[in-house]
C-alpha cells in the first residue's frame, strides 16, 4: 500500500486527538500564514499609501469575497467529495473529482474575472465607493481581478492537498506565499513607487510561483489524487455534487459580500471615509481569529467526512467535541486582545490619529461577543464536511444574512456610526443559538445510531 492510502486509513484508525492536532495544526499554521499574508498587505498599504488607501481597500472587499465565494464554492466543495470518497475506498471517483475541480477552477477563475473587469467602475461605486477612495480600490482591483484564475487555482489546490492527506503541503504552500507576499509588497510600493497595486502584483506573483509547485506536487503518480488523462472531462453528476457541498461556503461568501456591501454605504452615510477604513482595520484582526478557526474546520473536514463515511459515528462525535473546545478558546484570545488592546492593534494599520480613534472604538465593539463565533464556525463547518449542505447553508445564511442584516439596517438609525458596530455581537448571539440546537438534533441521531 502506498505512503497516500495508508495515510487516508489513519483517518479511520489513530487516535481522534492525535489525527486532529496532525492535520488541525498545519491547517491553522497555513491559515495564520493567510491571515498574516492578508493583514500585511493592509498594513504596506496604510503605512505606504495613507488613511484613503486602507479605506479604497476596505471597498474591494464585497468584490474580493466574491471571488473567494466561487474558489471556496469549488475548493470545499471538491475536498469534502474526495474525503469521503476515500473513506469508502472509491478511489476511482475521488481522482474524477479532482480533475473536475480543476476543469471548474479554470473555468470560473477566468469568466469571474472578464465579467467583473467589464462593470469594475459601476460594482465599486455600488459598494460604496467614494470619489476619494475609488482610485485606490480599482487600481488594486483590475490587477487582482487580472490575475484571478491563479488566486482560485492556488485556494482550490490548497483545499485538495488536505484532502489528500497532505496537510503538511498545504501549510508549506500558504507560508510560502506569505513569505513571497511580505517581501514583494514593500519592495513595489516603496522603491519601485507602485502604491497600492504594487501590493496587488506581488499578491499575484506570490500565489503563481506557490501555485507552480502544488502543480509539481499532483504531478506525482503516487499521490492518492493526481494529474492523469481522462479526468477533466465535466461530468454532471460530480459536478452537481461538488456544487451542492461548496453551495455553503459560496452562500456564506456572498452573504459576507451583501453586508460588507451595506456596512460600507452605512459607514459612508453616518460617518464618512474613514469609518469605511476604520472597519477595514478591524476586519482584519477578526479575520486573524477567524481564520485560526477555519484552520481548526479544515484540520476536522478530512477526518469528520472520512469517518461519516465510514459510519465511525463514536469518531466523529470526538473530532467534533474537541474541534469546539479549541475553536472557542481561539475566539476567546481574540475577544481579550479586541478588549484590552484596540489601540495597538489600529495603529499597525495607520499613524492617522483621528482613523485610530474611530478603529479603537468599532473593534471594542464588534468584537464584544466574540467567543461565540467559534461555537456557530465549528457547527457550520461540521454539517459542511459531511455533506449535510442544506443545513451548513442555512447556518452560514442565518448568522450573516438573516439576523445581521436586519440589525445592520435598523440600529444605525437611532445609534448612528455605533449601531453599524453593534449589530455584529448581536446577531452572534441569535446565530449561535441556531446552530448549537441544530447540533444538538444531529448528535442525539448519531448517537441512537
């Protein structure tokens, strides 16, 4: 048996704490390397192009994670399938659904990227640009759209290397292009004089060169899922299924790009450009936390879907207890350092004074219920890697969607810039309360099992 099956057949074997922390750690090492790679761009950007420029950036985020909807759409969606294929030991699928992943990838990297680039304009000044900050956010925007179809490949072959018990590949691969990424960014926007789509470029450059060697990587025969002829043909019922799991990653994608959207028009009415910029910098150090916890998710997808696949409900229910007990300690850091060092972490960003003040105050706030983002992230990421799609969309919807919207356009009307802050712990706490009682039903089925 070679090294990639005997690997696979761990999933079902070793220990689920063991197994968890072997596939969590370099998932959330790869995950900290993204969060760091995204955060370094920001900051190059603040301190390099001014306040305006972090909050054009701030603006380009709807489209951003719009892009990311279809990459996640196709990446989670695609791994899950192989996981559990290769938990029943279909082998010959799970290599189908690799080379339909990739089929998909190009595809949708390249058609997102014409359409977007025709009406870039019109969708930035619909997401709440200004004339004062749609300068920055279309020259980092028509390089990153250029080079689209790279940014999905490079996230889609990510997501499959996990899948195919190559973890420590996966995490290689994003540190990589943090390490790319950091050294580039400030070369092009201080001596080459490149401002903001410098760091675009070297974003770009940085995913190519990391890309090539995931491709080196499935070039091997001996890897479970591999570059070979006769798997790129599109076929419909891998597709269907590939698009059904990735259905709740690409919803929660475009539910983020729907409000980011009415955050940033509720900003620029209560408060101007620089709240735009304000929750720019307090996106960013949430996203650190949350994306620790997807590294957590995608350390549990592989062994949850294995383990489902082979009906070893008594593992499953262990990845999943000990996947929320870490998960909620991570968000529990991040809620303290919000509390106890907004300052700090706004002037990484900025020397503005007057941009950190108004930083400091929508980090304190929004992050006021953090620790119950990792509860509802593990609940939804658990129906996601046992195919329960339905149920993980409903989750992904109701946390960003149905009750945040809703307290995103009612509170800022009594509570002007501070309403647009509060509406996220709020929401959380409806949120969390959902999902923990759609768990709850699922855990007493497997257990009866």
């Amino acid at each position: 048996m070679d090294n990639s099956k005997q690997a696979t057949l761990e999933l079902g074997t070793k220990p689920v704490g063991k197994l968890l922390m072997q596939y969590a750690l370099p998932a959330i090492a790869a995950m900290t390397a993204a969060s760091l790679y995204n955060m370094t761009d920001s900051v190059f950007i603040g301190q390099g192009c001014g306040a305006l420029a972090i909050s054009g950036l701030a603006i380009t985020f709807p489209l951003q994670n719009l892009g990311a909807a279809f990459g996640a759409g196709v990446g989670v969606g695609a791994s899950t399938c192989i996981s559990v294929r290769l938990g029943q030991k279909d082998y010959d699928t799970a290599q189908r659904v690799f080379g339909n992943a990739v089929t998909l990838n190009l595809i949708i990297g390249v058609a997102f990227s014409i359409i977007t680039l025709l009406y870039l304009n019109p969708i930035l000044m619909f997401f709440g640009a200004s004339e004062a900050t749609l300068p920055y956010a279309r020259e980092y925007m028509v390089i990153t759209l250029a080079g689209n179809v790279i940014s999905h490949m490079f996230f889609g072959m990510n997501a499959i290397l996990r899948a195919a018990s190559k973890p420590r590949s996966a995490m290689m691969a994003s540190i990589m292009t943090v390490i790319l990424n950091a050294i580039l960014s400030p070369i092009f926007i201080w001596p080459l004089h490149m401002g903001i789509g410098g760091a675009a470029l070297a974003t770009i450059i940085a995913q190519f060169c990391v890309l090539m060697w995931q491709l080196r990587i499935f070039s091997n025969p001996q890897c479970i899922v591999h570059f070979k002829r006769g798997i790129y043909r599109p076929v419909s019922r891998i597709i269907k299924n590939i698009l059904a799991i990735g259905m709740s990653p690409f919803a929660m994608n475009v539910c983020s790009c729907i409000v980011i959207i009415f955050i940033n028009n509720a900003l620029t009415l209560h408060g101007g450009d620089l709240a735009v910029g304000a929750y720019g910098i307090c996106n960013k150090i949430a996203f650190i936390f949350i994306m620790i916890n997807m590294g957590m998710n995608q350390g549990m997808f592989p062994i949850a879907g294995y383990n489902y696949g082979a009906r070893n409900y008594d593992r499953l229910l262990a990845v999943l207890k000990y996947t929320m007990i870490i998960a909620t300690c991570i968000t529990t850091l991040g809620w303290v350092i919000a509390q106890t060092l907004p300052y700090e972490c706004a002037r990484l960003f900025t020397t503005d004074e007057t941009l950190i003040k108004i930083a400091e105050r929508s980090i304190r706030i929004t992050m006021l219920l953090f620790p119950l983002v990792g509860i509802q992230m593990v609940c939804t990421g658990f129906f996601q890697s046992i195919g329960k799609a339905k149920i993980s969309m409903l989750l992904s919807l109701s946390r960003q969607l149905l009750f945040f919207l809703p307290m995103l356009l009612v509170l800022p009307q009594f509570y002007q810039v501070d309403g647009v802050w509060m509406a996220q712990p709020i929401s959380d706490v409806v949120s969390v309360v959902v999902a923990a009682t759609m768990l709850m039903k699922y855990i007493k089925r497997f257990k009866k099992a």
